[in-house]
C-alpha cells in the first residue's frame, strides 16, 4: 500500500470528530497531505489528493474555494460544523470533491495533527518507502496469521505499520498510538519494554488498565541489534500457533528493517550529493529540481551555519555533524524535505521562496518579502535551539534570493561572506542587511596586494601614530564616518569637539593631508577602513 487511501483514514479517525458530508466516488482514493487554507497567501496550483482544511472560511465562500480546490486536484475540504450548509456539499459534490466537516469547537491545529498523523503513518514516495509498505503488508499478514491487530515499531516506539484487517479487536491505546506515530510515554510502558527487550522470543503482557486489552509482542533483532518490536492486541482470541507466527513475522521485519534503514541512507546520500553540487555550480538545475520535488524555476535562497570558531577540531567535527541533523530536522518539519548538507564545517540549507512563480523583476513584492522575513526567523530559531542544544554558539547567514536553481551558488557565496562580517554579539543576518559591510570586504579583497591601490597617505597616518602614540587615524575614520561634522565625529570618540578639531589639523600639519579635497577624503576614508580595519567605536 503506496498511500492512506480515504477509506482507510475514515477507518482510523471516523466519527465523532469527523462528520462525511460527501464521500469521494472511489473510496480508494489515495489522500497525500493536509493543507491549511490561507486566504493571504497564494493558492497551491497543483497539490494533487490533499485534503485543505478551510480556515476562516464563511460558508458562502466555500463554493469558490470547492472550484480551485478542484482545479488544483485536492481530493476534498474540511469545514467547521456552522459552515456545513447544503449549498456548500451541494458545491464540494459539484466538483467531485470529498467534505467533512469537524466540530465548531475543534481548534484547527489539532484537526491539522490528527489528520496529518493518520496520513503521515502511511509510506510515502521516497526513501524507503517501498520497504515500509512492505511493513503495513506484513502487518496485516501477522494480524491473520496471529489473530490480533498488530502494529510495527522502531526501536524509539515510534509506529511504522499497522494492520487493517476487518473484524479485529482494538482499544483506544491502539488508535492513539496510530494517530501520534508514537507509543504514549509513560513509567508502566517503560517497563514493559524493558521487559520485552530482555526476553529471548515472545512475551505476553497484561493490559496496563481497565481499559485495554493485554498484547503479545515480540522484538525486531537483527545480528545482536534491536531494531523494533511488533505487538498484538491479545482479545482472547489469537491462534493456537500465535507465538511462532509472531516470531516468524518479526524475522521478515527485521529483513525489510535494514532494507529501509539502506535504502533512506542512499536517498540522503545521494540528496546531499546533489546540494553539494549545486552549491558548487556543478550540478544540472533541471535534474536537481526534479529530485528535489521542486519546479525548476523555483526562486530558493541558501542559508549557511557555522559553529563558532573556538571549538577545537575533534569536538567541531562531531558537533557539526549534530548540527547538521538539527538543522535537517528543523527544515523538514516545515518543507517536507531535507536539502541540507554539511561542506568543510559549515551546514547548508536550500530554502524555498514563497510565491513560486514570481518574476525576478517583482522580488521585492509581497511574496518574496514575507518568505524573506519567514526565513529569517525560522533561521533565528535553528540557531537559538542548535545553541542551546550543542552549548556551542551558532552563527548564520542568509544569502540573496535567486530566481531559480541554476543560481543558487550565487546565494551561497552571499551567505558564506555573511558569516565573515557578522560582528561581536550578531548571531544572524541577511545579506541585505549587511550589504555595506559585504561591499566592503569585497573592495578590500580586490585591492590586495596591487601596489597603485594599497599606496597612499593611509599608511603614513598609522605610521606617524605608531611612531608617536597619536590617534590621527582613528580621529579621521570617525570624522569621515560622521560625514564631517566635529560635533558627532567628537561624540563617536567621547572627546571635547575643540579636540577632534586640534588633531585633525596636527594630521594635516604633519603629513599634508588635503581633507579639502573630496575625492583625496573619499580614497583616505576607503583605505583606512578597509586595508586598515579601522571602524568608529560605535560599530
């Protein structure tokens, strides 16, 4: 089974949270995500078997709504109880789509979760999702063999299959474990696995309250590694064979275990392979854009993280390496896939622009700017949760937007020269927030070692300071920073202005400086600043 069908999701939730104002003609229908409808934002234009819940929807726009959700390829709307009026089935059935409709009281959040659980236990597309199907099959292979609803779990109770054969017995430990993809904390199942773990084969355990069934379960084992358990509600029925079956069904998952484990390994291999090439301008766009589940046109950015530069080398290696999976994590929660990569210490992350489709010419619109400030802090939040986790300090740059994947080096080298010019006590920056800074770095790395650009008054200046202990060099950088005006260049060096005054003419005096002269100001001020490092105390 390749995805949650709505039968099967009517199956696992149902009623009374959800009401089926219109069942789809094929019930087999495959559900692939839920989307929360946003009436500020652009509508998806293909978004193909996903269910929009309709936010802030009034029942006289859900007609509208039913039509581009069609057009788009949903498979259905979920409306609050109030909305649900027979105009509106009468608009979801119109256009072929399913309805359900959640109590008025339900927070939509919530509604997201469970739905978004109920799918999201199911395989998908990539990684290994082939083997993982195999999964919800041999479930339900078990659970005939055995007699009893089953379910598959990693080795951190996280739930990867379950069975769905008609007729079994269930109790709500079940249907919770399934809508959460994890099995409930708590001291009483903590022992149980304990126990579970520690036995050699099977193991009957009693039900942990009034309310549930007692389970047989067994532990995925894989040459000395545990790699899962699988558990079957045990209603008093189960097969007189049920313990060897059992054994015989956990052996079959440990196989197709470590054939999911090598399969998304690849994937993520072969996926940072690909980013690494891009970033390296080496990789086609159109290839990588497909791989990446992204239109090739796709306007993206690149954000970089570096661990701060005081952590020695054996511990920085591992700490990236953390912080590559933390940064990954955080990233697939909100795009779905990990484009991240680790390069010579520094973790990067592709990220998508909203409002696909946008032409470059409108990248300031209201689109790219609220993806711009989406980023930002999404990236203040990886940095504020790597550095509490890791108690190393984190630091990112964002580069520029680009309109498509064939530019994305472009991004990177922004948000690589960003990290460069964060100064003391900035943690994140956009590249256009420090665009002047960048600019300067770069004039700086242009001049080098050319004799007609690096000569001139600047280094006369620091000579004579160095000779004498004067300060002529660091008065004229805060003079010209204050656009020439003494009484805020006096300010930026805590002097009275008639000594800002006094040195500036004892500079002229000495080394013939011609401050008169707007372009001999303009060259001095460059020079000072960017051969020189000089900055005014304030920056």
């Amino acid at each position: 089974m390749d995805a949650c069908t709505f039968e099967e999701l009517l199956d696992t939730l149902g009623e009374p949270m959800f009401r089926v104002l219109a069942a789809p003609t094929d019930l087999t229908a495959p559900v692939s995500e839920v989307l929360l409808y946003d009436a500020g934002a652009p509508f998806p234009r293909s978004a193909p078997g996903a269910l929009l819940l309709a936010v802030g929807t009034r029942a006289a726009e859900v007609g509208p709504l039913a039509r581009d959700a069609a057009a788009a390829g949903m498979a259905g709307l979920v409306v609050r109880d109030g909305d649900a009026r027979p105009d509106t089935t009468a608009a979801a059935k119109a256009h072929g789509l399913a309805l359900l409709a959640v109590d008025g009281d339900a927070a939509w959040h919530h509604v997201h979760l469970l739905l978004a659980s109920a799918i999201g236990s199911r395989p998908g597309p990539a990684g290994g999702g082939a083997a993982f199907g195999d999964l919800f099959a041999l479930a339900n292979a078990v659970a005939a063999a055995v007699g009893g609803a089953t379910v598959v779990e990693d080795a951190r109770q996280r739930i990867l299959a379950y069975s769905t054969v008609p007729g079994q017995s269930v109790d709500e430990a079940r249907r919770q474990g399934i809508l959460g993809r994890q099995v409930p904390s708590s001291p009483e199942n903590t022992e149980q696995y304990r126990v579970l773990f520690a036995a050699p084969g099977s193991v009957r355990l009693a039900a942990l309250d009034g309310d549930e069934l007692p389970r047989l379960a067994v532990a995925i084992r894989a040459g000395g590694e545990t790699l899962g358990s699988v558990w079957v509600v045990d209603d008093g029925q189960l097969g007189p064979d049920a313990e060897e079956a059992l054994a015989q069904g956990a052996s079959t998952a440990a196989l197709l275990l470590l054939r999911a484990r090598a399969s998304e390994e690849l994937s993520r291999h072969l996926t940072s392979d690909l980013l690494r090439r891009l970033l390296d301008g080496t990789a086609d766009p159109a290839g990588a854009a497909h791989r990446l589940g992204l239109a090739a046109d796709a306007p993206v950015r690149v954000a970089a993280f570096a661990l701060d530069g005081a952590v020695s080398a054996p511990d920085g290696e591992q700490t990236a390496l953390r912080l590559l999976d933390l940064v990954r994590l955080q990233c697939e929660a909100r795009y779905g896939r990990h484009a991240c990569v680790l390069v010579d210490g520094r973790v990067y992350a592709l990220l998508p622009v909203a409002g696909v489709g946008v032409p470059p010419a409108r990248a300031k619109s209201r689109a790219w700017g609220s993806g711009g400030e989406r980023h930002k802090r999404l990236v203040e939040d990886i940095v504020r949760r790597a550095g509490q986790a890791l108690r190393v300090p984190v630091r990112a740059g964002l580069g520029d937007v680009v309109a498509d994947l064939a530019a994305v080096r472009g991004s990177r080298d922004d948000a690589d020269v960003v990290l460069r010019v964060l100064g003391p006590g900035e943690d994140v920056a956009a590249v256009t927030e420090v665009r002047a800074r960048v600019t300067l770095l770069r004039l700086r790395e242009l001049i080098g070692d050319q004799r007609e650009l690096t000569a001139g008054a600047w280094r006369e200046v620091l000579a004579y300071d160095a000779e004498h202990g004067t300060d002529y060099a660091r008065t004229l950088v805060c003079w010209l920073d204050a656009g020439c005006d003494m009484a805020r260049a006096a300010k930026l060096l805590d002097v009275h202005p008639n000594t800002c005054r006094y040195r500036l003419r004892q500079a002229q005096q000495h080394l013939g400086l011609d401050l008169d002269d707007p372009d001999e100001r303009l060259v001095l001020w460059l020079q000072l600043r960017t051969l020189g490092g000089l900055r005014g105390p304030d920056r």
